[in-house]
C-alpha cells in the first residue's frame, strides 16, 4: 500500500515568513513528485514539480527533494496572506494510470 | 481554454437515493480520472478513462457505483444506490498525457442524509 504523509497542521507563521511543509512517502520506486495548493471549495493547483534529488525553484516557491529519506518539502518565502491554503503532497503510482497518490494536506495560515 | 467542470457543484440527497455527477474534461484531454475526498481523509483515486475506455477502476468501492464516459468527452459518475458513507467530495481530473499534469475541476459536494 503506497502512502504520502503530511501534518495536517495548521501551521501558522506571519507574514513576510518562510513556511516548510514537509511530506513523506513510502514508495522508494516514485519518480515524481507534486505539491498541489486547494483554496478552500475550490480545485486542486498544481503549483510545483519535482523529479530530481535536490533543490527547484519557482519564484517564492522551493521544492527540496531527498530520495534516500523519501522526503520532499514545500517552502514558501516571504509567505503572504493570500498564500493561506491546504498544500497537497501528491505522488504518482507509476503503473498503467499514472494516479495521484495524495496525502492529506497540510492547512497554511498566514497571519498579517 | 476552459478547465475542468463538474456538475453539480453540490448535492444533497436522501439515502437510497440515485445521484449522477458529471465531468466535462479539457478539451483534447484523453485522460480523466474521478477522486473523492470523504470527511477528514486524503483524496483517493476511483477510476481512470483512457478516451471512452476505463482504464483502471481500482479504486471504485463497489458496484454501487458505476462510471463512463461517453464518447471519450464528458463523464458522469453515478451512485445507486446511495449510502450515507458516499457523502464527500468528488473531484474529477484531467490530462492530456498519461504522465502530464492532471488539472483538477472544482469537485462535487455530495452529502447523502
């Protein structure tokens, strides 16, 4: 059974803040890895990917991959209120539907 | 380009009930997957429609529900009958390719009293 960990949270900072979210996985096989931001009643965005071991960048977004630990992270700088969501862990099984694999999200709050 | 729509955006309805939600994808998207969130739980896959075929219907719950997709454009997703533990969220999603990225629509509440 393949699963993606999150802290629920919340996890609260002020604004102008750097916010870590983190995510564990178990399948030591994944390749791919993506965080998803949900605005309350509204769809999941597909905000950042990642497939390498290491750092990406997209503006005030990083995403920090370590396969060996099966850890991928999501900061945010700078952190504003308008950032204020659930961030989504999700993770592809790698097999002939290519389905998302999700965790259970992480609530941000971002007090002004 | 227009995203994902789902209809309806919410349902409530009796146990025992029927309930059909539909899915218009992206156009030109062949892939469409439907994932439900139930309350305090992660979304989880239910299907996958490779154009009208299905691809993967491993994570459908039972045979109370039953999915397809007409001509490899919309898909609806019905419920009979249902059950209160079908209340939930379900989200329909889109890809062009198997491994692109999946664009979400903005679900269906469904609320089974």
């Amino acid at each position: 059974q393949k699963e993606v960990e999150q802290n629920s949270g919340p996890l609260s900072v002020p604004e102008g803040a750097i916010a870590s979210l983190n995510c564990t996985y178990s399948d030591r096989g994944s390749q791919s890895f993506f965080w998803y931001r949900q605005y309350s009643g509204k769809s999941p965005e597909l905000i950042m990917s990642i497939y390498s071991n290491g750092d990406k960048e997209d503006g005030r977004f990083t995403a920090q991959l370590n396969k060996a630990s099966q850890y991928v992270s999501l900061l945010i700088r700078d952190s504003q209120p308008s950032d204020s969501a659930t961030y989504l862990c999700a993770v592809p099984w790698m097999d002939s539907s290519y389905k998302l694999i999700f965790g259970s999200g992480t609530r941000l709050l971002v007090r002004p | 380009e227009a995203g994902v729509t789902q209809f309806p955006s919410h349902s409530v309805i009796e146990k025992g009930q029927t309930v059909t939600l539909r899915c218009d994808p992206i156009s030109g998207h062949d892939n469409l997957y439907w994932y439900r969130r139930v309350m305090g739980k992660e979304i989880k896959f239910l299907l996958h429609f490779v154009k009208e075929s299905k691809q993967d219907e491993s994570g459908m719950p039972n045979n109370r529900f039953l999915a397809e997709r007409t001509g490899g454009t919309y898909s609806t997703l019905k419920v009979q009958p249902a059950e209160l533990e079908d209340s939930g969220v379900y989200f329909c999603a889109s890809s062009r390719g198997l491994v692109e990225t999946q664009y979400f629509g903005p679900g269906t509440r469904l609320l089974v009293l």
